[in-house]
C-alpha cells in the first residue's frame, strides 16, 4: 500500500464499471474479458500496487524496462504480457520472462521463438493500416504466418492483436479485426482470442469482440514525462 493506492482503487474500479457496461451493451459477458494494465514508463511500485488490488496482468512494451521490472518482482504471481514490437535478436530474452507475446508479426520472429524450450502464449499481430512501418502483419499475409505458428509446437497461438489505426472510427478498424480473428479460427479452431482495445476505444473493441484489453494510462494516469 502505498498513498497512490486509493487512487488506483477509483481508477480500476472506474475501468471495470466502463468494460462490464460495455460488454453488457454487446450481450458479452465480462467474465469473458481480461484487463492487462499496461504500465510502461512507470515505476516497479505501481504494479506492487496494482497487485495488492488484485491485477495479475500486466503489459509492457520496451524488453529492457520489462526485464527489469520482472526482476525486481519475481516474488509476485505476475502474468507478463509482452504488447511492443520485438527487436532484433531480443527475442530469446523476452521469452525468458514474458507468459505472453502480443505482437507475432514475421515469419523470422516466428521461427526465433518456436526454438524456445518452454511454451509461449502468443497473439498474431495485424496491421490495420496501409502503413507498413505500424507494425503487424498485412491482412493478405496473415494466414501463412499462422501457418507458421502452428509448427512449432512451443508457441501457443490465442489469436490477434491490433492497435486502431489513426484517423479510422475504431469500431470499424476493429470490425476488421473481428473478420480476420473468424479466418485465423478456420485454421487454429482453438485461436479464439482478439487482443484490442485501448484507454481511448475498449469499448468499441469490446463491441467488437476483444477477449484482452491493453489498458495503460486511465488505470495508471498518466506515463511520467508526458503531458
Ligand atoms: C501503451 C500501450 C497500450 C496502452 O495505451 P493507453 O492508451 O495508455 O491505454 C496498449 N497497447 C500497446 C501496444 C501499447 O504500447
């Protein structure tokens, strides 16, 4: 407990009236739905206060801050979901403490990380963009990459992942989304999870059926050294 808890209890507890509404609204259960609090830029505390809340889930986006963080609180129940793009040759240490990894989005990485020993919980990431340099697949690449996935017995595919692209309502990016989750379950019947939303528009993705929310600053506030 720190003096941030109170504060983090009325956001939490804000977030999870706004995803029952919602999910309410679309005929969905809210038990349905897990909230990852993505707590980049913020300091270890914050999640040691958000743990003694009763989050589990967090999310971080950059490898040397999360394997920081991992470390500092391997004595917590976490589950780590990795949401930023993978660099490089870091996949190998990303794998080493993250339970999930959000944002699959090229055969290479595929292949880098289906070589790991343990089992990885993983999300296809697609771009819902005309904007290669956003990160994810092409919607017209998506199949064969989880084709891929499914290889390598070590990588657990639970579905896809998006951001809403800029300047698009995001109800119908991730209506989108929605289309390309159906396809991927015509292959890997069990990949029924869709990772979307955001602080700005999880209740246009929990409408569109998101099963995972990436939520950073309306639980957290806002990251240290933004406006
Ligand atoms: C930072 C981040 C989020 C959370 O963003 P907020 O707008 O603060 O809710 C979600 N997904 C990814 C991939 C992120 O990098």
């Amino acid at each position: 407990m720190t003096d941030m808890t109170p504060l983090l209890r009325e956001r939490l507890e804000r977030v999870r009236t706004g995803v029952a509404s919602a999910a309410s609204e679309a005929g969905r259960s809210a038990s349905e739905i897990t909230t990852i609090v993505v707590t980049k830029f913020h300091p270890a505390q914050l999640i040691r206060d958000l743990h003694s809340l009763g989050v589990r889930d967090f999310g971080e986006n950059r490898h040397q801050e999360a394997s920081e963080k991992a470390n500092e609180l391997s004595d917590l129940d976490l589950t780590w979901h990795f949401v930023g793009q993978i660099q490089g040759k870091k996949f190998r240490q990303v794998a080493s403490y993250a339970d999930v990894v959000h944002a699959l989005d090229r055969i290479r990485l595929v292949d880098a990380l289906g070589e790991w020993p343990g089992t990885l919980e993983c999300f296809v990431q697609v771009n819902l963009t005309n904007d290669e340099a956003r990160g994810g697949v092409r919607p017209d690449e998506l199949l064969p990459l989880v084709e891929k996935v499914v290889e390598h017995p070590s990588l657990d595919l639970k579905g896809v992942m998006a951001v809403a692209p800029l300047g698009e309502e995001p109800r119908r990016a991730f209506a989108r989304l929605r289309g390309y989750s159906d396809a991927v379950r015509q292959v890997v019947p069990h990949a029924t999870s869709i990772s979307a939303g955001m602080t700005q528009d999880y209740v246009e993705a929990i409408a569109e059926g998101a099963t995972h929310l990436r939520i950073g600053t309306a639980i957290t506030g806002k990251r240290p050294g933004t406006v």
